[in-house]
C-alpha cells in the first residue's frame, strides 16, 4: 500500500554533476532543488534552493561521493536546508542512463539491478559508473529506504525490431546487442502524458510526436501511449543535429578523416563536443547566441538554423508516415519550450502534412504549456514543459 504522504529525493548524476530535488508526495509538489557542479575539481560548486533560503558553495570536490555527501549535508542544513532530518526521506529515486533490454520500467534497486546497471556500463560509459555511485552512496546513507532506477532506455524497449534493428551483420545484434536504445525516455513519456491529459485525449486513441530539443536533442514517435520509433539510437550521438553533436552523419566520412590522419579518440570528441550546431556556426552551442548572430547577417549562423530545423522536420515526416495519423505535436526541452522563432522555422513548411502553426499564438505563448496551432489545423501543435525529476518522483512513489 502506498503511504499517505512521502518525501521523495530525486538523483541524477551526470557525468561531472549531480542534480537533486526533494519531493512532496503525492502532491507532486517540489520542495526544493539543488545541484552540485565541476565535480572532480577544486572549484566545485553547490547551489540548493528551498522555501528555507539558499546555500552556495564552492570548495574541491573530488568525485561523486564527495557529492553525494555534500548533497545530504545540503539537505539537512540547519539554517536552509530542505528536510529536518534523512529520517524523512520515504524514497530515493535514480536517474539511470542505460537499461539495456533488461528493463522496460522503473524497478526498485536490488543487487541484480545494480548488476544489470554494471553490466551497461559499456553501454554508457560516462554515466552508468557515476549512476551507478549515486546509488551505492544513497543506500549507504540511507539504510532501509527504497531505492528506484528510473531507466531513460525503458520508454523505448517498446520498439519492433523494424525500427530497432540496423542493417548489420546479425550477428553484432546478437553478440554485442548493437541496436537503437533511444534516451530521453523519461521526458518523452513525462511529456507524452500530460500533453494527452492537456488535450483531454486517452493514451489509447493517441498518437505524438514529441521533440526534445535542447543541447541534446531526440524525436519519438508515441502511439498508444508507446514509444514505436525514436531518433536518437546506439548511443545519443545518432539522430538530429543538437548543440555540439553531429547527429547523422554518412558513417564512411569517419574512414575518409582516418585516412587523413584523424585518430579515433580526435573523431569521437569531434562527433560529440565539436560538431552540431557549434561546429556549423563556429559561434556557440546557446541557439540564442546563434540567432542573433542571423539576425546580425552571419551566414554560418543562419545556415546553422536552417540545418537544425531541416533535420527535425525530416523526422517530423518520417514519423508522420510511420504512424499514418498525428494527433498532437509536442515541443519540449529547452529549445522545444523557449525558442519561439526555432519552433516557427521548424513547422513553416509541415501544413502539407496538417501541422498548420498558428504565429500569433507562438509568440504569445513564449514559453508556457499551451496550443500554438491553427484551430483547424489537423494536428494540435503544443508546447508543454518538462519535468524528469518529478517523472521520477511519480515512479518512485508508485513503486513503495
């Protein structure tokens, strides 16, 4: 049985960061967040913000122990901390990167879950450790709580062979289990919901399509409340053109860079921290910064723009195909949510296929959850926040 009321902490550990909220359940109500960045640095920062005031801090921190703990000392701070007592805590809930095929859902955390997570670390090489250490550090300070992986790999283990299998050998599936996992799971389900409870539709007779754009950035075509086709794939460097990553590429362009002395580590880091829309302007990562440089005449900067909203609508009409009817379109994320001009330059050229924006209603909207199509557009055009930590809250309570 659930209990009547519960204090839900939220992780998610990133690869040099740590983000953390606490919430009130099932009131779904935030009671406070923090983060804690530069880890494995002497300028280490913590940042905790509640109704009880702000903590700031910066000192070496050396790993994601060292943040767990300065995390939990956060929490209970005597003058702002967000909790009286660890006591308080009902629940832990984990942001993990990768699941695998071995889990379509959120599971309470046991030693064969945390195996499995282990296992995934080839998977996710940057994130699965600290995941992973998250998790070690909760349960040792936090003795007899329940622990929850919340997988971003689950949402999409819905997927058919047809759209999770590449045309290799079959046997790299087979011996390696190379396939398209798809990330962002948590959002695009998050997002997914409450733009069909928006819209006052069921998840049954439903069919999204969900863009998450921000530095990351992946598409997922949502029928039935199921994810059947997403963009991002092996790793989340396959798919749309983000911030700094490629997103699809022709892969034989890597052999033509080899045989002009590019190593393999240069390529990677190329691919994934050079490319994107930082390597097509030469500017910035921040859209914003790349649209005033448009406005300014820059033509990378303006070509930059025009490759990012091609490559979207390019899925956008895929998908479309895909799942024979669209009933919303959802832009979420941080440019999917701000970046009003982005989401007019991506649906100018999709009334063809019954996404009719509606521009008054998209400048005026800005930023909040609402509808920004034409009122006979076929498919509903929405905007709708996102919120993962809270998705997580919701998992992890449902799971006590």
């Amino acid at each position: 049985m659930k209990n009547s009321s519960a204090r839900i902490l939220v992780i998610n550990c990133g690869s040099s960061s740590l983000k953390f909220e606490v919430f009130a359940m099932p009131e779904r109500k935030s009671l406070g967040r923090g983060q804690v960045e530069r880890i494995g640095k002497d300028d280490g920062h913590l940042e905790q913000c509640s109704v009880n005031g702000v903590i700031d801090r910066t000192e070496p921190i050396a790993d994601h122990s060292a943040a767990v703990q300065l995390m939990l000392e956060a929490l209970v701070d005597p003058k702002n901390g967000i909790l009286h007592d660890l006591s308080e805590i009902t629940g832990v809930g984990h942001r993990v990167v990768h699941g695998g095929e071995k889990y379509s859902q959120s599971v309470r955390i046991d030693e064969k879950v945390a195996t499995a997570i282990e296992e995934c670390i080839e998977l996710a090489p940057l994130h699965n450790p600290v995941n992973l250490t998250g998790i070690q550090r909760s349960q040792e300070a936090l003795p007899g709580v329940p622990q929850v992986a919340v997988f971003d790999t689950a949402f999409h283990q819905t997927l058919a062979p047809s759209a999770f299998l590449y045309g290799l050998p079959r046997e790299f599936y087979d011996k390696y289990k190379i396939r398209r996992y798809g990330f962002h799971g948590t959002s695009h389900r998050y997002v997914a919901g409450e733009a069909t409870r928006f819209m006052k539709r069921h998840p049954d007779n439903t069919n999204l399509i969900v863009c998450h754009l921000g530095n990351g950035a992946s598409i997922t075509a949502i029928s039935s409340g199921k994810s059947v086709d997403t963009s991002m794939g092996f790793t989340p460097l396959e798919g749309l053109v983000m911030g700094t990553r490629s997103g699809d590429i022709d892969p034989a362009i890597l052999f033509y860079l080899t045989e002009r002395g590019y190593t393999e580590r240069e390529l990677n880091t190329i691919l994934n921290k050079k490319s994107g829309l930082l390597g097509l302007s030469g500017i910035s990562n921040d859209l914003r910064d790349i649209e005033a440089a448009a406005e300014a005449g820059n033509k990378n900067a303006i070509e930059a723009l025009e490759v990012y909203a091609h490559k979207i609508r390019h899925y956008i009409g895929a998908y479309a195909a895909n799942i024979v009817r669209t009933d919303i379109l959802v832009f979420t994320g941080g440019i999917g949510q701000f970046g009003t001009r982005m989401r007019e330059r991506i649906c100018t050229r999709l009334e063809n296929l019954g996404f009719v924006i509606d521009h008054r209603k998209n400048l005026e909207n800005g930023s909040s959850a609402g509808i920004i199509s034409k009122e006979y557009s076929p498919t509903a055009i929405v905007v709708m926040p996102t919120n993962e930590e809270l998705q997580i809250a919701i998992d992890t309570y449902e799971l006590l």
